[in-house]
C-alpha cells in the first residue's frame, strides 16, 4: 500500500482534525482553577485598627485595636473571643494617617511591646507598653522632636524600621523615618535608645524616606536600612539633597551613609529599593518611576548597584512593554532572591535583567497595592496583589503561579495583614481592609486542583465529537442531495414521457399527414416544423430544472399552436405579458405547460362551443405570478367525465415540493375553481408563484 493514501486518511480523519483547534485553544487558555484553595471568613464590624499579635509567647493571639474614649486616646488588648484585658490610655493625641501602633521586643523576653507615636500642638512623643509583663517597660508621653501641623492638621507621618542592638548592651535600639508634606523638617532616619532615652538622627535633607527597611546587605552582621524615596518638590530652600531630585540613598545603623547619594533630577521621581543577594552578587536592585511630564526627566528604568552605589546594569521600562505604573518586588525563595516587576505584566527577572518568567496581569486596571506575606506559613513570602477598583485580590507563588483568586471589598488605604493563632492552634491570616472590612485567609491544598485537567481531554472531545457531527450532517446532506438530484431526474424523465403522450403525438402526426393529403405543403411543413421544435425542446432541456420564462412561453406557444391545429376553431388562446415583467426570469421547466395542456383537455374540450385559454405572467413584488385560466366546464364536472389518472399534475407538485427542499423561498401554486353568481362553474384557474431574486 502506498504511503499517500494512508497519510491522506490520517489526516483526514477526526481525530486528527479534531487535535488542531483544541491544542490552540489548551494553549491560550488561562490556568484551569488553582492548586490552592482560599478560604475567605469576612469579620463583621470591626475597628479599622483591628490587629492580631501574640504578646505573651503562648502561641495565642490577641487582639489589639486603638480607638478614641472619653478624655482618652487608648490602646485595646483583647482574647480571642474580644474579651478585654486591659485598656491602655494615652495622653496625648492619636492620628492614625501619622502613625499606627506597631510591636517590637527590644529586650528580647517573652514579651512583646506595643508602640505607638501620638501628638500634642506640634510635638511628637513615643508611647511603649511591654503589656503583660508587669515588671516591663511602660513609658508615656517620651518627647521625640517637632512636627509640621498645618491648619491644626498633621502633615508629618512616621515609618517603623525596625530594630537592631548599635551600643552592644543588649538592648535594641528603635529605627523609624520621619516624612513630612509641605516642608522638609523633619526628613530623617532616627534610631532612639529605650533604655538610656537616647535619640540620633541622619542628617538634614530634602528627601522624604518611607516604607524603611533594615536590612544586612554586606553580611557583615549589620544592617543598612533604605526605603522608598521621593521627590515631593515641597521646598524652594535650598537643603542638601534637595527634594526637587530623589536620590537613592542607604544607611548604616550609624545613620551615616554608606555611599555618596545618587541623584536623579526630576519632580515626582520615586525609587524602590530593595536589597539582592544571588551567588557571588550582594547589591541593591531599584526601579526607577516618575509622574512628571517633564520629557527631559530621566525615564523609568530597573537597575542594579553594587554595595559601594556603582551602577552595575540597567534596563529601560519601556524596553520590556511596562509603563510607570509598574512595582518592584523581591521575593526570598529557596534562599536566593527573586525579583519581579508588577504592571501590564508580571515579569521576572534574572539577575542580568532577562526576562525569565512573564504571565498577564490579572486586573483589567492598574495594580492598586501589592504585599509580600507568608499566606501558607511555610516560611517564605507569597505575592500578594490587589486592585481596589475591580475589588479582587490574587495570590501568585515565586513561580508566577496563581494560587488564590477572590473577589474582596477594601479601601484605598494600605491592607493591614497579621497572624491569628486560635487555642486550638488553628493558624490564619487577619486581613484588615479597612473601612470596617475584615477577613480570616486560609490557603488549603485544593484537592480538585488535577481534576481540572479533565478540561483538556474534554476540549479535545468535544471537538472530535463536533467534527463527527458535521461530517454526519455533511453526509446526510450529500445523500440527501443527492436522492432528490436522482428524484428530479426521474420527475424530469417521467415529465418528458408524459408530454410525449402517443394520442398526443399520433393525432398531431395524423393532422399534418391530412394537411399533406389536402396538398397544403407549405403548412404541413409550418406544423411539422413546430413539432420537431417542440420535441428538440424537449429533448434538448431534459437535463435543465430551469429555463427563461421567455423560453417557456416559447414553448407553450408552439405546444399551442399544435393544439390548434388538431381541434382548429375550437378554442382559441391570449398570452398576456405584464409590463415590468422579465422573461429572462428563471422558472421551473414546463410551469406552464402541464397546466395547459389539462386546461385544454378537461375544460375547453368537453364544451360543445369550444372555449378560451387565458396565460398571464405578472410581477407582484418578489414573486413572477403565472396564471394559466380557462373557461371549461370545471373541475368537478370534468372528473366525472374524464379517465384521466392526474399523473400529470402529480409529477408536477412532487416537482415543486422537491424543488421547495432546495430553494430558499417556496414555489407555490393553487388552482382555484370559477364560478358565477349562482355558483355556476365557469372554468379553472392555475396560479404558480415563482420566487425571483
């Protein structure tokens, strides 16, 4: 057997055909649900401060909120089950826009501390609270320094850093920055000693640090702390570091800088910061944004700089198809440092600034906020991304895979997350959306996750199954063309047979020979003449379903004629044409003639004087309206007196209903009985509506 038909039916085959749609579809098709599951508890009416912590190391958490009493400011210390066990008033004022409470363990006990910064006209004061420990430190109303307060409203706003031991007593000392709107004092990192009441500050300058992290970048058992930088463009007076420009700045947990600051000019520049650790590389990776629509600004960029501040790599955003609503993040994972760009896309990136990793975003609008959080308690961070104008918040792994997609209802402010461990030891996330929106989140392994896969096979199926459909239906149709070519072909001969009717034919071929007989040659040969026409017209058309109209009349003419020529003055025939009718309309073969001939053979020549046959072709809109009327005895008459078996008008209507299967618009046809006032007959009328384009 030879290789080209074997190959032919393959690929003709429905499995085969069926493979091309459903791979193109499997491949465009989004991720079929998640491996995890997030279950989503909503908290009702909860405090927009509503945090979890284990203060007391008993692996249970408690519920802190702040809120605002009677003449106090407080701090709330709740169980599980909102029981209070004690309310800590403060003195002073709390703003919540200039700082929320926060927790640290800077005597490294069991117990945690809880801290808060609160004011009074223009001074900022640090409230701590070691709460369970009775033996710990409770200090109110600690002076920090002045803040701006405009119109009696704060504009200062201050960001936790951490902790870290500088002096070596074995206490740690408390990083935080300050940021201020509309001025630029207090702009500075500070670190302030608990213990001795010390405070340190970096020096004075234009840029505004926040989100600060403390970080051990160099190994050398020490961290540097950097932040989110920004150029507000608050002050005309000139400052070190003025913030017209935003500089990428690090410090050491001196607040000296670790490096010269790095300048890029332009309002509204932000830099990311984060530090990058991968095999031999210790360094700081930052992304590089702006808002202003100063063209000669420097453009939005990703870069890599060493721990002295030498720019090692860069790579432009637009080059990678990212506008500047695009986020730096990096990720832990598998103890090396993973970094990724958050906007159209969700890109990864190596450490030569390659695109490794790229799926789409799953917000239609830009990306509102993105976290980094240990959803699944395994130790390492999970990206966390949410959109406040769709109200979703999804979940993706190192990997870019989506493990978790909700719907979730929020503020525009910073989400709050933080660890719930119940008595049982039942371990979630507290997720505080403010607003009063609370949820529980807990990811479980979904244990349907594989049965989504059971898509893929389903789509292939369902596509062989829909091939075998149409090549049914295909088949179905091409037989079922083909039974009714053969039945018009049978009508068409069984047509031609019946014109050709022996009575017909002799009588026709008997009236010439008389006229031969009487002498009158010239019209024997006219009458012969019309009747091989009319049997070359038969002959001639026996493989056409259609001709002219102009041909049928044609025909019917001659057939006519002959007529006549048998049954001379014994009737007489009109053929009137309507004046907006083409005869190059296309009709069925014989329309008219069948309905003539009976015309002629049951009504006209059963009346002693003879009669009249009537054929009209008009147009009425869309159709070609074919009359052929008589003024004979009538039907009902004529089958009493008539032998005739009808096979003629039953060929005839097989035809049309046959021809109506094909045909978008019906042929239809009526005969419809004359009658006088009296209810007389007074002949019959065919009419056959011929639809015409």
């Amino acid at each position: 057997m030879k290789v080209g038909p074997i190959l032919k039916k393959i690929i003709y085959s429905s499995f085969f055909l069926a493979g091309f749609p459903a791979i193109l579809i499997i491949l465009f098709l989004p991720p079929l649900g998640t491996k995890s599951r997030l279950i989503v508890e909503p908290v009702d009416k909860i405090s927009s401060t509503n945090v979890y912590e284990d203060l007391n190391s008993d692996t249970i958490s408690e519920v802190i909120r702040s809120g605002k009493g009677l003449p106090y400011y407080h701090i709330l210390v709740m169980d599980n089950d909102m029981r209070v066990y004690d309310q800590w008033n403060l003195p002073d004022s709390i703003d919540l826009n200039m700082s929320d409470f926060f927790f640290g363990n800077f005597d490294h006990d069991r117990y945690k501390e809880i801290y808060i910064f609160t004011y009074k006209e223009d001074s900022l004061f640090l409230n701590i609270n070691e709460f369970f420990d009775p033996e710990g430190i409770k200090s109110d109303h600690i002076f920090i320094t002045k803040i701006r307060v405009i119109n009696k409203k704060v504009t200062s706003i201050i960001w936790p850093a951490g902790f870290y031991d500088t002096n070596g007593d074995g206490k740690d000392e408390l990083f935080f920055s300050i940021q201020t709107g509309f001025g630029v004092e207090p702009r500075r990192i500070y670190s302030f000693d608990i213990v001795h009441r010390e405070l340190k500050s970096s020096q004075q300058t234009g840029v505004i640090s926040q989100f600060p992290k403390m970080v051990d970048v160099d190994g050398d058992g020490r961290p540097e702390i950097f932040g989110l930088m920004g150029a507000s463009g608050n002050s005309k007076i000139w400052f070190p570091f003025s913030d017209w420009s935003t500089w990428l700045m690090v410090f050491n947990d001196s607040l000296r800088f670790k490096f010269p600051p790095i300048e890029f000019p332009g309002l509204t520049n932000l830099l990311e910061i984060f530090s990058y650790t991968n095999r031999e590389f210790k360094g700081y990776i930052v992304s590089h944004t702006t808002g202003s629509a100063d063209t000669s600004v420097i453009k939005p960029r990703i870069m890599f700089f060493s721990l002295e501040g030498k720019k090692i790599r860069e790579r432009l955003f637009s080059d990678l198809a990212l506008d500047r609503y695009t986020h730096l993040a990096v990720l832990k994972n598998n103890n090396r440092d993973r970094v990724y760009l958050l906007g159209k896309k969700l890109l990864e990136l190596n450490d030569q600034l390659v695109v490794i990793n790229r799926v789409n975003s799953p917000f239609n609008s830009p990306l509102s906020y993105y976290y980094m959080v240990d959803i699944d308690f395994d130790g390492e961070d999970e990206l966390v991304l949410y959109s406040g104008s769709e109200g979703k918040l999804v979940i993706y792994n190192a990997a870019l895979q989506k493990i978790a997609e909700t719907k979730l209802k929020g503020t525009e402010h910073i989400f709050r997350f933080s660890h719930y461990s119940s008595r049982e030891h039942e371990n979630k996330i507290f997720l505080n959306a403010g607003g009063g929106y609370g949820y529980f989140l807990t990811l479980k392994s979904n244990s349907y996750y594989y049965l989504g896969y059971m898509a893929y096979p389903g789509i292939y199926f369902l596509f062989f199954f829909f091939i075998v459909l149409i090549k049914r239906i295909n088949t179905l149709q091409v037989v079922q063309k083909e039974s009714l070519n053969r039945r018009l072909v049978t009508l068409q001969l069984q047509g031609i047979k019946s014109q050709l009717d022996p009575h017909f034919t002799f009588n026709t071929l008997n009236s010439i020979a008389s006229l031969i007989y009487l002498e009158d040659r010239q019209l024997a040969y006219d009458y012969m003449n019309k009747f091989t026409q009319l049997l070359r017209g038969l002959i001639n058309d026996a493989d056409r379903i259609y001709r002219s109209l102009g041909e049928e009349l044609e025909f019917v003419t001659t057939y006519l004629e002959l007529e006549k020529l048998r049954f001379g003055d014994k009737f007489n025939y009109e053929i009137i044409i309507g004046e907006n009718v083409n005869q190059r309309e296309q009709v069925p073969k014989l329309v008219l003639h069948t309905f003539a001939e009976n015309a002629i053979k049951h009504g006209i020549m059963s009346r002693a004087e003879g009669g009249i046959l009537k054929i009209k072709a008009e147009k009425d809109k869309d159709y070609l309206v074919l009359s052929v009327e008589d003024n004979g005895i009538g039907r009902e008459k004529a089958e009493g007196q008539s032998t005739s078996t009808g096979k003629g008008l039953r060929l005839t209507g097989e035809f049309y209903d046959i021809l109506n299967q094909i045909n978008k618009r019906p042929i239809q046809h009526f005969i419809i009985d004359l009658h006088d006032e009296k209810g007389k007959p007074l002949g019959t009328r065919v009419e056959v509506w011929v639809p015409v384009d």
